[in-house]
C-alpha cells in the first residue's frame, strides 16, 4: 500500500482477522498483508474473503480466504487448522467480526414518543437481543480460544478486539449491541490482565462514527438526505465528519506491532473525531 499510516513491518506475521469480508476489517486486511503480513482474512461470507484474498495475491501481497462462523468452535478448529497448513501459527488476532441486528432496536429513542405500532423497548425479542450478544461477545471469546493457544505456546502475540462509542456510552436504539460492545471493552481488559504473563498482548479500538452496510438506513434516507440522527452524530463530535474506515488503520498497525505498543495491554483506543471527549457542551 503506497500510502500506509504506519511504517511497521509485519514481515513473516501470521495476522488472523475475522469479519474481512466487511467494510472495517477488510481493510485492516488490506494494510497488514501491505504490511508484509501473511494475513488469514475469516468470515461467513466465503465470496467475500476468497474475492479479498484474490485481489491481494494479484497484488503481490500474502492472504488466504477461509469460510468460518466466529460463533461455531468447530468451524474455527477446523480454520485454524488449515491455517496452520497455509501459512503457520497466529501471530496476531483481529477480532471484527459483530455488528447488531434489527431484531435488537427500537423505532424510538424515547419511550414517552413510542408511536402505535411502532417496536418499542416491551417489544425487542429475546432471540434478536442473544443473537447480538452472541456475535459480538462469543464472536471475540470463541476466535480467541482457538488462535491464542499458538501465542501461549510461543510467548508472544497480540489480540485486537472491535469496541466501540456505545461502549462509553449507550446509544439511542440500540441497547444489545451498546451493552454487548460495552462486554467487549471489560474484556479486553480481562484478557490483557489474564495473558499479562505469557507475553501476548490484547487491546482495542472503538471506531468512532462510519458510513457502513450496518448502519447506512439509519443516516440515510432512502433519497439519500441525511437521517435526524445524522445531523445529531455530526453535531456531538467535534470535528464535524465522520470516521473514514482507512483512518482506523493507524491505531490498528500500532497497537499490533510488539516494537511500538510493547508495553501497551488493556486499552481501548477511541478513534472517533473527538466524540466520546465531548459532552455535548
Ligand atoms: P460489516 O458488516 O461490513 O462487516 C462485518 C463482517 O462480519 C461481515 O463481512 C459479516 O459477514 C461478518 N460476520 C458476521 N457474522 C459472522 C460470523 N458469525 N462469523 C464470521 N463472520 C461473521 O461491518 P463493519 O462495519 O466493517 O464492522 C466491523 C466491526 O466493527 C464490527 O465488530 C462492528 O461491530 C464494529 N464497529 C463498526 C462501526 C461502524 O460504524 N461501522 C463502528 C464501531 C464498531
């Protein structure tokens, strides 16, 4: 990549990231195998990282595609293995796979404006609000079961967790994934202080406000006018845009590299324009 944020050299690295086949990872994807990584890109959609993976061969660069489900541990053994063959252990774990699910919002933000026939809060199912726990919670523990075991046995590695802004702070409509990517920041935590001594480092990076597949109905009209709520994200984050995905890039190189992050475990980075700084005042 002729534009890297990072001078860092992942040469010879095994750098495993789930959920590639999206709009965040794949270009997380994208800059370690630039970065002279042999990359692992996962995800249920199998078109999606063999497209990746083909893109990035053309280019000269290293990385495999593999179909895998981060919430079926037999799926992942059988991945690891495979990538074990491909391209040797796990130097590096990228846990991006999640997101939310319609099933786990609410039409409203408030409950006193909850409009007839509209879902409210009483009206959020059981099976959509676990299945957003699910895949961003288990979706990070399962992965890191499977691939950390290479990085115990070496003493060294590092795991990169996907928190976000509604970990600081709920966001309106959607309390599963505010409270499910909350869970990801405590354990990011949790397993910087657990592995502290087997030398594998885990940190995190709280994207601020994208434009992505996820959440593009909920900026946009459907003619293309920004949302109210668009107008209220740009207003609550001081410098007035939203996050491009490439900029996610920087912090992502660093807090991977064992010579520039040493001794950094446990952190979750906001990269986020200035939103969680800002009170609103
Ligand atoms: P995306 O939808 O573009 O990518 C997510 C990918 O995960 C998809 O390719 C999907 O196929 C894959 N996936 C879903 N379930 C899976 C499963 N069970 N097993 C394997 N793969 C599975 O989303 P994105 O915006 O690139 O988000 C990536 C990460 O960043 C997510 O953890 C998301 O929660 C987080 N995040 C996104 C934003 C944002 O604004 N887009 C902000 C903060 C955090």
């Amino acid at each position: 990549m002729s534009n890297l944020p990072l001078n860092v050299d992942y040469n010879g690295k095994v750098v495993v990231v789930t959920g590639a086949g999206g709009v965040i990872c794949g270009a997380m994807a994208r800059a370690f195998a630039h970065s002279g990584a042999k990359v692992a890109a996962l995800d249920l959609n199998e078109e999606a990282v063999k497209k990746l993976a083909d893109e990035l061969k053309a280019e000269g660069y290293i990385c495999e595609g593999y179909k895998a489900n981060v919430l079926d541990a037999e799926s992942l053994e059988k991945v690891h293995k495979a990538v074990l063959g491909d391209l040797g252990e796990c130097d590096v774990l990228v846990n991006g796979a999640g997101g939310n699910n319609p099933r786990a919002t609410t039409d409203n933000e408030y409950q006193h404006e909850a409009k007839e026939g509209g879902k409210s809060f009483f009206d959020l199912q059981a099976d959509g609000v676990d299945f957003v726990f699910k895949l961003n919670f288990q979706g990070t523990l399962l992965p890191t079961q499977v691939f950390a075991k290479d990085m115990v046995e070496r003493k060294s590695g590092c795991i990169l967790n996907i928190s976000s802004m509604n970990a600081y702070t709920p966001l309106t409509k959607i309390p599963a994934y505010s409270a499910a990517k909350a869970g990801i920041s405590n354990f990011t935590q949790w397993l910087a202080t657990h592995f502290a001594g087997t030398g594998i480092r885990c940190n995190a990076i709280a994207p601020g406000f994208l434009i992505s597949n996820q959440n593009r109905a909920l900026l946009f009209n459907e003619d293309g006018t920004p949302t109210a709520r668009s107008a209220k994200i740009l207003n609550g984050t001081p410098m007035h845009r939203y996050v491009d995905a490439e900029e996610l890039l920087g912090a992502t190189l660093f807090l991977c590299d064992e010579k520039s992050a040493s001794a950094i475990t446990g952190v979750v980075l906001p990269v986020d324009c200035g939103f969680a700084a800002y009170s609103g005042v």
